[in-house]
C-alpha cells in the first residue's frame, strides 16, 4: 500500500478513490491488522509545505492563511502510522481542554512522543492548543495530515494524472504563477513520466491546464 498514492483537491473526488481503492483490496483488507488508504485531500503540484530541521529536530513546515504549523516530521515519515494515530488523539485533547504537560504524557503513553523528538511534539501541540484558545481550531490537526502527505509520500517512479475540470483563466494569479514554474521545471523531465502544458488561445478557445 505505499506504493499507490493519490492526491486531489476534490474532497468527492478523494472520496470516491478511497473507495474503489477499499473495493480494490478486496478480502484482503481483511488481513491487514491496521490500515490507512493512501488517498489525501492535498495539492501536490504547488506544496504548501516543506521539510527543514530546527533547533528542536526535523519538521514539516506547512503554511496557511492562518500561521504557519511544524508537524513533526518522525510522524509523517514513519512506517508505524504515527500521523494517523497522532491526528485523532490531538483532536479529542483538544475538546477535552489538555494543557500541554496533559497532553504530553498522553503522547509518551501512547508511543507518540520520545528522546530526541519531545520538543517538536510539544511545540505542535501548542500550536493547535493556541488555535482552540482564539476560537480557530476547526479541524485544522486534520487539514495538516492531508497538507503533508505530498511530503511524506516522498518520490514515484509513475505519475498519473487528468486533465482538471477549473480552468487556467479561473485560478489566481499566484496560482499560475506557481504552476509555471512546475511547468518549466517539467521540461527537464521526461514528458512520459510528467507535464503540465498550457494550451494556447491560437488551438482553443481559452488556455486549459493539462496534467498527463
């Protein structure tokens, strides 16, 4: 199951891969003792976050309208699903009101949260504890899952894409401006494995942007 990704900013989209993905398993599905579909609600054209390491370890960087968050990177890299185990328990000590010192030991409890990573657990927390105290929370522990998964999926091998229904005159200016460098960075990649092209006006009526 790492090896099939997917991405998309529908959320109906997102959900009906994850899905056919389930149906595709099969009985298999069955046997696997835990489980998590590798289909997420994220840009992967245009990251919103990336990888960097601080006085505290090594963390996911993700920007938002709001702040900008550090997930711990141990979470998401990690092959023992600590982001999928971590999410959820963020969430119900968020509505339960834990202090950090609370949650920390929760997190030490459950495996979430030791030596040399203490300080960036704690650290995120009191970022959506911070949130929660100024009436923005939301589900924003659960956006940050999906935001960094183009991160932690790390490379492929094969891209498969379609061509996206919004058109190219339809997206921000910084949008465009983003996926133009995708663009040109694509050309020095083979155009079997990835591109994106811009359709001119003089072929069509108005400029599509064709993910293949």
């Amino acid at each position: 199951m790492n090896n099939i990704w997917g991405f998309d900013l529908n959320p109906l989209a997102v959900i009906a891969s994850r899905t056919n993905y389930l149906l595709a398993l099969g009985e298999l599905a069955y046997e696997l003792e835990k489980f998590e579909l590798p289909i997420y609600l994220a840009d992967s054209v245009v990251l919103s976050s990336k990888t960097e390491n601080n006085m505290f370890g090594e963390v996911i960087n993700i920007s938002t309208s709001v702040k900008e968050f550090h997930l711990p990177a141990f979470w998401a890299k990690s092959s023992q699903l600590y982001l999928s185990r971590a999410i959820p328990l963020i969430e119900k000590m968020i509505n339960l009101r834990y202090t950090v010192q609370e949650a920390m030991k929760l997190f030490k409890k459950e495996g979430l949260a030791f030596p040399p990573h203490e300080q960036i657990v704690q650290m995120f927390y009191d970022e959506i504890l911070e949130l929660e105290r100024q009436g923005k929370n939301g589900i924003w522990a659960r956006f940050l899952k999906n935001a960094s998964a183009p991160v932690m999926a790390g490379s492929f091998d094969f891209v498969i894409g379609n061509p996206p229904w919004i058109r190219w005159d339809y997206l921000s200016k910084e949008y465009q401006k983003a996926t133009n460098y995708q663009k040109r960075r694509s050309k020095s990649i083979s155009c079997s494995l990835y591109s994106l092209v811009q359709e001119s006006r003089s072929q069509q009526d108005s400029n599509r942007c064709i993910v293949a």
